[in-house]
C-alpha cells in the first residue's frame, strides 16, 4: 500500500505544463510526412510542428508486402501510426 508520504507527494500542485492543446494527424502515406519527398500539402502544418503538439500521428494505409527503409524512419518520427487493420 502507498505510505502517506507519496499520497501527499501526489496530491501537491505541479507546475503547468506548457500551452499545447492540439493533436496533429497527418492522414497520407509516408511520403508525404514533413519533409515531404515530392510536392504536396506539409504535414505537420508550418505552425503546427512536433514541439507544440501533444502528439503528431501518422494515419496511413497501402497496399505493400515490405516497408522502405526511409518510410520506416518517418514512421518512427510519429508518435503513433494509425492503421485500418492489423494487416497494414
């Protein structure tokens, strides 16, 4: 059981975390994931950047037996990817 001592630590006020009220998701294929590797729309929006995010989701889907090694490290820079099924 927790002593006393944590329960009060937990209790205390903490200082405010920064003003970050928006989740970005960026629903395209890897590729396109800021930088992206051809012309297209940024994603995450100039403004809406990883630092002031609370999170920054990749939302993907398409139809490959193997992952590039370059969409794998953008993968990675989410984080989270979102998928329509286990078999994406």
């Amino acid at each position: 059981a927790p002593s006393r001592e944590a329960l009060d630590a937990a209790m205390r006020p903490r200082p405010p975390l920064p003003a970050r009220d928006f989740v970005v998701v960026c629903h395209s294929e890897p590729g396109a994931w800021d930088p992206p590797r051809y012309h297209t729309t940024r994603c995450p929006p100039e403004g809406y950047g990883r630092a002031g995010a609370l999170a920054v989701i990749g939302r993907t889907m398409f139809e490959t037996d193997r992952l590039e090694d370059e969409h794998v490290r953008r993968c990675n820079r989410m984080r989270e990817v979102w998928l329509p099924t286990s078999w994406s």
